[in-house]
C-alpha cells in the first residue's frame, strides 16, 4: 500500500547534513526535528497550548505505558490519541522496545516476544510484534514503530548480535501485521557499537519496505565517541536511501549537532523535560540551575534571548522561589522554557544549515554545552 507519509530533503554543505519536510497525515514536520516525549499521552507539566506556543511539530508516546494506562482500547473509543491527548499534530508512539530493556528485571525476552510483569500492579503482560502492531494502531498515531530488542551497547557482540537478528525477524512480523493505512511504520536499526553488526542491521532493515529508519540502540551506556563512530557507520550505509531517518532517545543541545552531521532528520529524548524538573535550565548563557542559592535575589529573566512565557514574565528570583517552596508551577515554568529553548534551536539550526552560517552556530553552542559543563557566568550569545 501507498506511504501515508511523504518524505522530501535535500543535502547541506555541512557533513551529512541535510534539510527536509515530512508530510504526515496530521502536518508538516520541518527536518532536523526534535521530538518532546509526552509517555503517557502528556510531556510533563505541559498543556498542548503551551507546546503549541514553543513551536513543537511532532511529539512522541509510547505503546507499553498507554496499553496499561488507560488502556488502548479504551483510547480509541474515544477517538484514538489526537483528541484523547486534544494534539492536533503529529504523534509518532515508540513501540514498547525500550521499556523491555528499562524494565527487564520484571520481564523475560524470547524469540516470539516477551513475558513481563506490569510495573503498576504486577499483572502479567505479554508484548509480541503483533501486539505492538496492535497497540499502535488502536491509538492512531502517524508513526508506528517496529518492535525491536534494546540491548546495553557495550555489551560482548554475541549478544548484541542475537538481540539484532530477533530485531530483524520481529521486524518482518511487524511489516506483516500492519494493516492501517493512515498510519507510517519505521523499522529500527541495532547492532550496538559494532561496525559489522551496525552494517549487517542497516542492510536487514532497509532491504524492508518500511516508510522510515530508526536508529535504535544509542545513548545506552555508550561513550560519545562510540555513538559517533556508529552513527558514521550506519550515514555511510544508508548514504543512499532517500527514507526519513530517526535517531531515537538523544536530546542535550550537544547530542543534537552530532545527530544531524550525521544526516539524522528527527530525533526524541525526555532531557529537556527532565532536566527542567530538577530545576536545570538550558539557556544563552548555557546551563542555569535555579536551585542555586546565587538566583534568590536576581531579578533578571531566566534568559534575555528567549521568547517563552516563563523570560517574558518572570525572573530567576521567582522560579528559585518556587523551587524551593516546591510549588508545582516550578515544573511548568521550567519545562516550558526547556521545550521552548530546544524547538528555537532546531530552528536555528535549519536557518544555519540553509544559509551557512553552521559553523558559528555550532561553535557558540558547544561552548556553552561542551565537555566542561556550566558556562554561565559569559554573556549571551548574539542572536540566540
């Protein structure tokens, strides 16, 4: 059957890199993109309004927590997960994959699928290919993804290389069983770390008809440098296949610039969310955590470059104040700037990519985001 989505890019000067737009059935999503995570039908401490008002185009949930909570069922009776969650944009659902690994002390993986136990009230569960298939397409989201086996990167290969081969064969009983028209379907490369495992999964995966390429597997216990030279791996593998590429689980400001010289389109992560919940704030002047005692008495705005309601109406005073006296407001105000600040990067980052101005965008980024932490004490950067 025809691709629900419509993917179209085209190369940059800069790496890999590339500009694009992915037409969905709920919207246009400008590449490179970032993904916020709302799990269980919300990113936390967000109101759609407010996503709306920080330029998000595409969220992400997820399968197992919302088969347990509310139930997928009951989520199509009321309409399926856009009016359910009341997001009329994209919504791309994570498959379960990464709740088997997160989770894998309650659960047991075999060839067919896995036995787990609910984390809410220790019911059994059984999560298969199928299953997975079914969930997604009871909830109605855009983008379904494959079901796959997340394994520790660092892992011996040989069993990195039996979790990548059940990636494989669950990915073709997904293809299998997807039925829904209006909804995309990515399969999702593993292998780990290993050069050949990485190159033996991209062959696998894009030799299937799917409507995108996930790269799974990252950000798990790997170093930098490691999750760069796979990333390189799998962009020389897939240097010619024109399908979406999805970087999953990979979300700090400077995670993002690696992604997309590697030639990733989207990419998820819970950071900015989480982050700001512990009072972190991703800013011009690089990380500010208003849990400080310095921010009590500063009345300047949580950051001066930023358009989000938290810097237009309230200062670092305030938000240190609502930490401490541990009111909820402190969440929203946090999360919201975060998400804020991360969509207005990307957008600067396609703006860079477009009229070459990359390389100063880059520079002034990791200087604030660098190996060394907290830059706060400089000035703003210019333009930001």
């Amino acid at each position: 059957m025809p691709s629900p989505v419509a993917f179209t890019s085209r190369p940059s000067a800069v790496g890999r890199a590339r500009l694009g737009s992915l037409t969905t059935p709920h919207g246009v999503i400008e590449t490179p993109q970032f993904m916020p995570v709302g799990t269980q039908a919300t990113v936390k401490a967000l109101s759609p309004g407010d996503l709306r008002a920080a330029g998000v185009q595409v969220l992400l949930a997820n399968t197992y927590h919302l088969s347990l909570r509310p139930g997928h069922e009951r989520i199509a009776c009321l309409g399926g997960l856009h009016r359910f969650m009341g997001w009329d944009g994209p919504i791309l659902t994570d498959s379960g994959g990464f709740q088997v690994f997160s989770l894998a002390h309650l659960g047991k993986v075999d060839d067919d699928g896995v036995t787990f136990a609910s984390h809410l009230d220790g019911s059994p569960q059984r999560l298969t290919p199928e299953r997975a298939v079914e969930i997604q397409e009871a909830l109605g989201s855009d983008i379904a993804m494959a079901f796959d086996q997340l394994v520790d990167a660092t892992l011996p290969p040989a069993e990195v290389a039996v979790a990548m081969q059940r990636t494989h064969h669950w990915a073709e009983r997904c293809l299998a069983a997807h039925t829904r028209a209006d909804q995309a379907l990515f399969g999702i490369i593993q292998g780990g770390v290993e050069a050949d495992l990485r190159r033996e999964s991209v062959a696998a995966i894009a030799a299937l008809p799917f409507d995108g390429i996930a790269i799974g597997g990252l950000s798990v216990g790997e170093s930098k440098a490691q999750m760069a030279h796979a990333l390189e791996v799998v962009a020389e593998a897939l240097e010619d296949d024109p399908r979406v590429r999805y970087l999953m689980g990979v979300g700090s400001p400077a995670d993002f610039f690696t992604a997309v010289e590697h030639g990733i389109d989207l990419f998820d992560c819970v950071l900015p969310t989480r982050v700001a919940r512990t009072g972190q704030l991703w800013t011009s002047r690089g990380r500010l955590n208003m849990r400080n005692a310095r921010f009590l008495d500063d009345p300047d705005p949580p950051d001066s470059e930023c358009r989000c309601e938290t810097c237009r109406n309230h200062s670092r005073a305030y938000l240190a104040h609502l930490f401490r006296a541990e009111e909820l407001l402190a969440y929203r105000l946090s999360s919201l700037h975060n998400v804020t600040y991360t969509q207005d990067l990307m957008r600067r980052i396609r703006q860079a990519l477009d009229d070459g101005s990359y390389g100063t965008l880059r520079e002034a980024v990791m200087a604030e985001y660098g190996v060394s932490g907290t830059r706060s004490d400089k000035p703003p950067v210019t333009g930001r």
